[in-house]
C-alpha cells in the first residue's frame, strides 16, 4: 500500500492486525454522562430507589446474554468476567451509598448514582496497577449502562441494531464488549485509551478482528454513519475517505483475501526452503478456540499455547479441573502435533487479587514480581497449573515450556517441583507423558551470557524476541516516547539470538523463536542462516511465512548473515535485508 496522510486521519496502535472498510457507529455513553440534578421530597426516596433495583435488573438480563455468548464461545470457565461485573453492578454497599446521598442531598437517583460511583473511578484511577485501571473500566462500563436504563430505560444492545459492516468506535472496552459486538456484524474495533498488551487486544487479535487502540481523537472526529477505512496494519484510520482510497483499499482487501485463501488451500505444505532446509513452524494461540485457525493454516503444531488468559478472565484463581479441562481440550483437538504449554507469564499487578500481599503498586513491573518468581513464591499456583499440564499430556503430544527463567537455580527449583508433581501423580495412579520434555524461554541478557549452563538441562528452548529486545536495551517496549530505541535489528540482538541457537545445537537440543520477529520477512534470512529450528507465530501468519520460506535458500542466507555480523549499526543492517530482491 502506498502511504496516505489525508488530513481526515488520525492515528494509534495496531491492537489486532487487520484492514476493513465499514460505517462507523460510535458510542457516545462511554463519554461523561450528563445528568439533570432534580430535586426529590422525602416521601419519593424509595421510589426513587426502586427506579435503580430496575435499572439494575435490566442490566443484569443484558449481561446475562452476553455470558451466554461467552459461554458458548469460549467455554464456562471465561464467563468469570460477567460475574465480576454483576458483583459491581449489585454491591449492596454501592446501593446503601446511593440511599445515603438521597437522603442527605434530596435529589434525583441517577444524579446520586452517578456521583457515587464516580468517587470510586476516581480513587481506583489513581492506582499504578494495570489490573485495577481494568476494574476502572468494568465499573464505568457498568455506570454507563445503569445511568442509561434510568435515564432512557434502555439496555445498550437494545440501542445497537446494525444491518451492515461497522467499525464500532468507543472510548475503550471490555472483553464482555467483545464477545458482544463480533457476531453484531462488526468488521472493526477503535477505542481511544487501551494497550496492545490488555486482555481485550489479546482477545480481539484471537477472533481476528482488527483493531486500533490509543485512538485519542477518535471520538472528537467521528461520527456515527461515517464511512471509515481501519487499517490496523499501518496503524491509520481514515474518516470519510475520497473514492480513490477507498478503491485502493477495497483492492488491497480484495488481493489480501485472495491471499489467504492460497495458503488455506496449500496448509499441507511444509515450511522447506528450495534446498532442502525445513523449519517447524508452529502457531502462537491464547484460547482454545483458536486451533481450528492453527488447523486451517497448517501449522506443524503449537509453538506458544499462553495460559494467562483463564487467569485474567476470572475472579479467582483457576482450579486444577478448569485447567485441565481447558489443556486437554486443545491437545486432543491437535491430534497428536506438540503442544508447547507456556506456563503463566503474569506480572504481580494482575495477580495480587488472588492474595492478602500488596504487590499491587510496582514502579516498574517488567523488572518485578512476575512468571515464574511469582509461581516460585506461589508454589500451590505453579503445582496447580503443573498437575493440570501433566494430566493433559496423556491425551496427546505436550510440553513445558518456562518462562522468564534468569539463573540457573530458578530452573533447578523449576526442574524440582515437576518431578514432585510427577511423583505425586504417580502415587495416584494419574496417567501422564513419562517422556514430557521441559523447556525454556531466552529473554534475559543474564541468561543469554550463561546459555551454555543453561541448556544441557533442559529439552528445548524458545527465544522470545520480544522481551529479549527490551530488556537487552532497557527500553519499555509500551512507552510511545522511547519506540524508536526498541528494535530487532540492533547488531547486539542479532549476535545474542545466533549465540543462543550455536548453544542449544551444540548441546544437541532445538532452538525455535517464538516472537513478534518470527513473522518479520526481513528476520527469516537471519534465522536460516543461524539454521533455527522451528518458528511460531499467529495463525494467520502462518501461510505468508511458509510461503516465503518456500522461495529462499538456506545457503545464501548464511553469506547474508557473514555480512550482516560485521555491521556495526541497526540502520545499515534494516537497509541491507530491505534491499535483498529475495532472500536466495
């Protein structure tokens, strides 16, 4: 695509890859309210308390819907979140403080309401916490829709009726949103506060629904009934296009389509360079749903399986049957083809809910308290998640990967409790893989100097790119003001990612790369050259990256990385694999 900057655009981050042409509907309720302050006797105060008990009950029919799409999508264990939504919207205490303010003020219910629950948002927002700015969220989304079933009797899905594709723009979402929206005939998702990290962008990304998020002006310049172009790929959205962009893009749209329905049709090919050099290529996946994608596009198996998101979905902690029911579920719908377990990769701001600790308020969380600290610390957390692994592996090909893992004495204590969780279910007579293997991420500067200790203990390992990127140049890979000194390409990436995968061969074990950079083009001459094992990327990637494959020669891209590790800047070597014609 050629590049547009027509003044009608605006920008923001590329949530959920994708590129749609629909009419906008924007979602005003998500802005602030404006309630009429209406002065009430004493004798209308519990009529004015049972207008609310309404509201509330026709909210909770609604959300109620919404947990059976949820439900019927995702399975009863992720419909946690509605429950945590009808926790907020029935709070007695909430309820107590509205009676309270209309006894004291005499005014209105909805007025009250309002004010009350906004004192609440206001206490939670200046929280450092990820997982409370989520709550915030849920409680606003609960706000709104109560402020509208008193003010309007309405319910929002009785106020959202489509017939067409839509892009729905609002100022941000929930996944219960989510689940709500995709089978409304919504092609597109733009919200103007969110991260590319949050649970709705994992989600939105899993049902393959583009999405920008950090949209800031998005509610200021559209306008429902405004025909829009969402292209998340280049991170744009352009408001009531000329006929020339939306020609251009409904081509590209058309051509991308096409495309996909190629590599659907070649999903048995394997990912072979022309002379004869054959990458594993693996799927990167979230939920269960999303291997009948990994199965379409013909991946080789799952390279990435990340468990956090039954964590984020529920009020309390997963028990073992809900992990094990969930595990089983995508081993046994692989059919055989490995399945690589990541355990969880949370940081302590999303998982001090579950405990008494007050972990909640780290400065700096990618250094803190996350992965496997947090499941060391937490022994019955990590057992349970390791149970849960064990169990399923006999219903088919699994393994376990460990993430964050930064000295040699966390795998040690890692290695330990496996073969004490193996040694329990032996007792108990529970079938599992004897043969498990365990691996490893490589994320850390620390680990990648001392990989030669590392890898005669472990069965495989699995360079995450993204996470090795930041901390090796200490950049916050989420901070807009410091995007530019986050890059793959630096000369000391490169070097480290080539140690790694000499390490792991000469150990005898495979190197696979499971980062946003295993779906680069630029970086597949680099990991031929370096001859790395397996790669893993999102399913609908999978098509394009074999097919690229299928073009090169294995041999060239070791002449290319010759070169390449004699450059001393990031720019000469982008430069350098951007101008390769092909990469053979």
């Amino acid at each position: 695509m050629a590049k547009h900057e027509e003044i009608n655009s605006i920008s923001g981050l590329n949530a959920s890859k994708g590129i749609v042409i629909g009419t906008a509907y924007v979602r005003k309720l998500d802005q602030e309210t404006i309630v009429a302050r209406t002065l009430i006797s004493t004798d209308k105060i519990a009529e004015e308390m049972a207008k609310l008990k309404k509201a509330q009950d026709m909210v909770a029919e609604e959300l109620e819907l919404v947990r059976k799409k949820i439900e019927k999508n995702l399975g009863p264990a992720y419909s946690d979140i509605i429950s945590t939504q009808l926790a907020i919207l029935t709070d007695q205490e909430v309820f107590r403080e509205v009676k309270a303010y209309i006894e004291e003020h005499h005014v209105n219910v909805a007025f009250a309401y309002r004010v009350v629950v906004n004192q609440y948002v206001e206490l939670l927002e200046d929280h450092d916490s990820e997982y409370f700015k989520e709550r915030v969220s849920d409680i606003r989304d609960i706000k709104q829709r109560v402020l509208l079933a008193l003010i309007s009797k309405q319910t929002i899905l009785s106020t959202f009726t489509i017939d067409k594709p839509t892009i729905f723009v609002s100022r941000d979402l929930n996944p219960s949103d989510i689940m709500m929206l995709v089978s409304e005939n919504v092609v597109g998702l733009i919200t103007e506060f969110g991260g590319k990290t949050s649970h709705v962008a994992i989600l939105a990304r899993a049902m393959k629904v583009p999405m920008i998020t950090g949209a800031k002006e998005a509610l200021q310049n559209i306008e429902s009934g405004q025909t829009c172009i969402l292209d998340a790929d280049h991170e744009k959205i352009f408001i009531q296009p000329s006929q020339e962009l939306l020609d251009e893009y409904a081509r590209e749209i058309d051509k991308l389509e096409k495309q996909e329905q190629v590599f659907i049709a070649a999903h048995d090919k394997k990912a072979i360079t022309k002379d004869g050099f054959t990458f594993k290529l693996g799927a990167n996946i979230s939920l269960p749903f999303e291997v009948d994608d990994v199965k379409k596009y013909g991946a080789d198996g799952i390279g990435l399986y990340r468990t956090e998101y039954l964590y984020l979905m529920k009020q309390d902690l997963p028990n073992e049957e809900e992990l094990f029911n969930e595990y089983r579920q995508v081993i046994e719908n692989m059919q055989n083809k490995e399945v690589i377990i990541r355990t969880i990769d949370l940081g302590g701001d999303k998982m001090s809910v579950f405990w008494d600790q007050d972990i909640r308020f780290e400065s700096n969380p990618f250094m803190g308290y996350r992965a496997i600290r947090i499941c060391l610390d937490q022994p019955s957390v990590f057992v349970t998640q390791l149970r849960a692994i064990l169990r399923s592996s006999a219903f088919g090909k699994a393994s376990i990967l460990l993430p964050m893992i930064t000295h040699i004495e966390q795998l040690t204590e890692s290695m330990a409790y496996i073969e004490e969780v193996k040694r329990t279910l032996d007792k108990e007579k529970i079938l599992y893989d004897r043969s498990i293997e365990v691996g490893m991420m490589i994320e850390t500067p620390a680990v990648v100097m001392n990989i030669e200790n590392f890898v005669d203990k472990i069965d495989f390992i699995s360079i995450g790119t993204n996470d090795l990127t930041q901390y090796t140049l200490a950049v916050d890979r989420g901070n807009e003001r410091v995007t530019n000194v986050y890059n793959h390409y630096d000369p000391s990436i490169i070097k480290m990612i080539l140690k790694v995968v000499n390490a792991a061969h000469k150990a005898g074990i495979p190197a696979y790369v499971c980062g946003e950079m295993a779906s680069e083009f630029r970086a597949l001459v680099l990991f031929m050259a370096m001859k790395v094992d397996g790669l893993s990327v999102v399913p609908n990637y999978i098509g394009a990256v074999r097919d690229h494959i299928n073009t090169c020669e294995q041999r060239n891209a070791e002449q290319h990385l010759k070169k390449i590790l004699q450059m001393k800047t990031r720019k000469e070597i982008i430069d350098y694999l951007d101008n390769l014609s092909d990469c053979s």
